[in-house]
C-alpha cells in the first residue's frame, strides 16, 4: 500500500537529511569558480545518496563568476557534486575531513580543467580522473582494431593483451595510492569498487573436467570482501547502492528464500555501522514491498518479521512499527505457495457457494466492483480469456465487492458472466481484510489445490503466458518426482 511505501522511504530520508552534516564548529566553505557558467542563476551543491543525489546548498555566482557553499557546521563526507542551472550534472569532488577549499574548472571539460587549492585529496582524485581519461584513449584505438580482426586469432590476442596490460595499468594505480592511503575516502571507494580476483578453476573430484560454477560461486561467496560496512562516508556514494543490486538482482537465484538468505548476509554486515544499517534494511524493505515481480513481496514479508517487528529497526516510531506489522501479518497468509484463505458467499440466489468445493485446475479468484471504472475494462476482457481457456480446466470465481444486489445481478445478466459469481449481502465473512482488497479488481491464481501461485495483478493478456508456463512446470515437476 502506498502508505506503507512512504513510511519505509521516509526513513532512507531520514538518514539523508538527520546526517547531512556532523556536528562540527569548523563548518564548510567551498569556492568554485566555472568559466561558461551562466550569469545571474543558481547553482546547488548535492550529494551522491544511492541512485540519486540530494541538495544540500544553493549559490548564485558572484561579479567574478564564483560560487560559495558555506555552512556553520560540516558536512558529512561522501562524493559531492556540483549541479548546473537545469539541474544538470556538472561534476563530482570529494569532501571528507578538510570542508574549506577552492576548485575552479571551465564548462568545456569540468576534468581537464580543474584546478584545486586547499584539498590535496581532491588533488588526487582528479589527478586519477585525468589518469583514467588517458588510459580510456589508450583503449579506444584497441577497442576499433579489435572489431576490424576479430576473425583473426593471432591479431585479436595481440590486441586483448595490450587491452589486459593498461587495465593492470589502472589496478596498480588504484593499487598504490591505497597503499599509501589506506584510510582515506578515495582509497575506501578505489577498494569498495574492486571486484574480487577469482582463483583457477578447480577440476572436479574424480571427474576429468573443470568445476564450471566455481567461478560464480566463489564470487558470489566474497562479493562483499572489499566493502568496508563500517565506513558510512560510502554511504554518500553511489556505490553501495549499485553492489547491493547486482547482488540481489543478478548473483542470487530470484525466489525468494534465496533473497532472503541474501539479504540477512548484507544486513548482517551492515551491522558495522549504525548508519549503513538503517540505509540496507530501509531500501531492502522498500525495494520488495513496492516490486511488481510476483512473489517478491516474501522478501518484504521477511525483512518485516525479521527487523522491524524484531524491534532491531530503531528508527521507526511507534505509529509505523504497528502499520508495517500489520502489513505483513495481512500478505504473510497470501503468499505465493501458501493455501488461499477459504471463502463462503452467496450466489444469486442466496445458496452457499465455497471457493474450495470449486473443482478446477486452475481457478481466477477475481474481485470486482460493479461501478469500479477499471472493472468494467477488465471484467470483459477477462469473459473474453476465460470463454476461450475454460476448456482447459480453468474456472473464475468472481467476487463481486459491493453489496447493492440488484446492480450487482444487472450487471451479471447483462455482461453474460457465465462464471462462479458470488458476494457477501452483509460483509459478514470480512473478505476484504482477509484479501486485502483496498481497491479492485485485484486477481489471484490458484493451483487445482487451492495454493496462490499469483498473487499479483496481472494483466488478462498476460494469462496465456502464465497459464502455459505453470501448465510446462507442472510436467517437469511431475517427470522430477518419477
């Protein structure tokens, strides 16, 4: 519910705006001077947070073309970045202990351009930037030969060995500056940047073959190895953000019991910083709540029961703990893979209709409303599916959510909805809660069992693709179990 998805992205927020700065007498002051910047409009100081960045002091540039960003207090450290009039990027610095120094760049190229005084890890990290763009021109003569020869072995090999030797190039840069660094911002984001070097294959025991999963499991296994959780100056980057995605999206198997062991082991180490904690079970949380992917919302579920009705999510009041557990008791029930609460309603005609006598191989259970604008464009379409697959053992049990039994039997009659049609005269069973029907339609897919195996709104196009897909996984199943 929507309610629910502000309270969970209200604490990532939190985090944002309650940390923006720490609590120092030393203050900031930062002079930047673009040559080709506009005259006369604003200009906004922001920090990297995740998949975006946040404002956190505006300027106007002064007769000499300069802006200043100062504050009484510091700021916490992070990657930050100028924002051009229009809100267009202009470029990246770094602030971490020392917040009083000058930068000065032209519009023509922010890179090349940039001068620094005052800051000596700003020195660095350009002299890096400008090292990388090098390397990248290097690369790009390489890159176009390669293309030209690729039916060539001999010519192709010569090339991806120069390609392999300026990438080492750039590893030993990165390589040595944290070695002369190793606490510094720049050295935590050079190492949380760095994948991890995976060993030779292994052959198999007693098997004359490699290990072919050996590269992804041993990846996988020490994914996190260079990220330093206890450093929360990363957390005003983007990097953290985007490791956690490749790792939930891309290296863990997406069911769900695999992303929730997966997201125990980033919370688990999150732990080493009281930040960096709030941050990962925040956007975790919101990140499943509010997916559309089915059977993503057993993470959400998870992370609920497991931190926040746990009490180990300190940041959230009182009034939020109790509307985010009763969000997760209300979906636990109807969980894909759990049995569809029973239902007892009326027909037309007042006779008992129970949604578990219903024999089919598959069964729609559909809410719907008679007025609801949306229900009258799907309803339809829905006949229109289920006249041409009832055949194949697939039955609608259509609830209709309104108690006006006159409108409801018109609309019937009239529509020719020749499917189970039932409702509750008195809501008497509270199916609505049981449901948790806050609009409509909504549609569940049930198993011949009775076991949700959609508990996401989908489209009636997309039936004939689910419809099959289950219907082929069911025969793998049963070839599996032979």
């Amino acid at each position: 519910m929507r309610w629910i998805q502000n309270c969970l992205a209200a604490a990532l927020v939190f985090i944002l705006h309650s940390a923006c700065v720490a609590g120092s007498d030393d203050g900031y002051l930062l002079k930047l001077k673009v040559k080709g910047l506009p005259k006369d409009s604003s200009c906004f100081l922001a920090n990297h947070f995740g998949d975006k960045f946040y404002i956190q002091d505006t300027a106007k540039p002064d007769a000499q073309g300069q802006l200043q960003f100062s504050g009484k207090t510091k700021l916490k450290p992070g990657i930050y970045l100028l924002v051009l009039p229009k809100k267009k990027f202009g470029f990246d610095f770094l602030i971490d202990n020392n917040q009083h120094f000058s930068l000065e760049t032209d519009t023509a190229d922010f890179i090349k351009h940039m001068k620094i005084k005052g800051s000596d890890e700003n020195k660095s990290f350009y002299e890096y930037l400008n090292y990388i763009a090098e390397k990248q021109k290097e690369m790009e003569p390489l890159l176009a030969e390669l293309k030209k020869v690729k039916d060539s072995k001999d010519s192709s090999e010569r090339i991806r060995r120069k390609m392999t030797a300026i990438d080492q190039q750039v590893k030993d840069y990165k390589a040595s500056y944290v070695k002369r660094n190793p606490k510094s911002l720049q050295a935590q984001i050079f190492k949380a940047m760095t994948d991890v070097e995976v060993p030779p294959t292994p052959m198999l025991p007693n098997k004359n073959r490699p290990d072919s999963s050996f590269p992804y499991r041993y990846q996988r296994a020490h994914y996190w190895d260079n990220y330093d959780f206890s450093d929360e100056r990363l957390l005003r980057s983007p990097i953290l953000y985007n490791k956690m995605k490749n790792f939930l999206d891309n290296m863990t198997y997406p069911i769900p019991d695999s992303l929730n062991a997966a997201a125990d082991v980033i919370v688990e180490k999150a732990k080493a910083n009281k930040e960096v904690f709030q941050y990962v079970v925040s956007w975790i949380t919101v990140t499943y709540e509010s997916s559309q992917i089915l059977g993503m919302d057993a993470v959400f579920a998870h992370m609920g029961e497991k931190y926040y009705m746990t009490k180990q999510a300190y940041w959230v009041d009182s009034a939020q703990l109790v509307k985010i557990s009763n969000r997760v008791m209300t979906i636990k029930p109807l969980l894909i893979g759990k049995y569809a609460p029973n239902l007892t309603l009326k027909d037309s005609n007042l006779n008992e209709v129970t949604l578990y006598d219903t024999r089919a191989k598959f069964t729609i259970l559909y809410f719907w409303d008679y007025g609801c604008s949306h229900c009258k464009k799907v309803t339809p379409k829905l006949l229109e599916w289920y006249e041409k697959n009832k055949s194949k053992g697939i039955q609608v049990f259509a609830v209709g959510t309104e108690t006006n039994a006159e409108e409801w039997k018109k609309y019937i009659r009239q529509n020719k909805l020749d499917w189970i049609n039932v409702y509750d005269p008195q809501y008497s069973t509270g199916f609505k809660k049981t449901y948790d029907i806050y609009s409509t339609p909504k549609m569940f897919i049930l198993d011949e069992n009775k076991k949700i195996i959609a508990n996401k709104q989908l489209e009636v196009d997309q039936l004939d693709g689910f419809i099959e897909h289950m219907i082929n996984q069911q025969v793998i199943d049963k070839t599996k179990s032979h």
